[in-house]
C-alpha cells in the first residue's frame, strides 16, 4: 500500500503551486478534472489518494493547459515520490477521466466564479 503522507493537502498543493509556479486557472481546471471522477466513476477522496488524486489532477491540468511543462522527474521529486510511481498515476488519472480534458468555457466559469465567492482562491 503507497504511503500516506503527513503534509495537509492544502500544503501539497502549495508545494505543487511553488515550485510550478502553476497558473490559477490550471488549479481550477483541476479541480474539475477531481470533480469529474468523483462524480462519474464514484472515486471517494481520502487520507490514503487525496494527495495522489491531487497530483494526477494538477500534473493533467499543467500539461493540457500551460506553456511552460517541467520533466516527469522534477514532478515526481516536488511530489514526493518515485517518477515510476508518478507515471502509473498520470497513465490512470487519465484512463479514468477518459482522456477528456478540455473543458467548456461555461463549466470553467462557473466553478471560477464559485471558488471566487469564497475568496480564497486568490491566495494562488
């Protein structure tokens, strides 16, 4: 069993955020990416994938939607795992979100305009 790590995940994606320097509207695309599987393939978050589920989300999101894409290898080092390890969660990240990741510009803004109503996305 992978190990659980002992950082928050609002921690992780800091950490992700920092050494990414990941744009906002790639954390938001994210987000939907983890509300999708949730919602269509029944994915519960916990203790033990919250972290890896936030990495897969954020690594699909990094590279479908910015310019600038960093190696597996820094990915996996800032993540904390293996490049091994990182490779298998991006191959089933996007197995299990079927390969769909654009998103409309309808479903962006409304989740833009949610995470906006509670102020806190503007700390990225």
């Amino acid at each position: 069993m992978p190990k659980v790590f002992s950082i928050s995940p609002k921690k992780y994606i800091d950490r992700i955020a920092k050494y990414t320097e990941v744009e906002e509207s790639t954390l938001i695309i994210a987000l939907i990416y983890i509300d999708r599987i949730c919602k269509n393939k029944g994915v519960k978050l916990t203790k033990n994938n919250i972290h890896r589920i936030l990495l897969s989300a954020i690594l699909a999101s990094i590279k479908f939607n910015e310019d600038k894409i960093y190696s597996n290898i820094y990915y996996a080092k800032i993540a904390g795992i293996s490049v091994k390890e990182l490779i298998k969660l991006e191959s089933a990240f996007l197995k299990f979100i079927d390969f769909k990741l654009f998103i409309s510009d309808e479903i962006y803004n409304i989740y833009s305009t949610y995470l906006y109503s509670f102020d806190k996305i503007s700390d990225y």
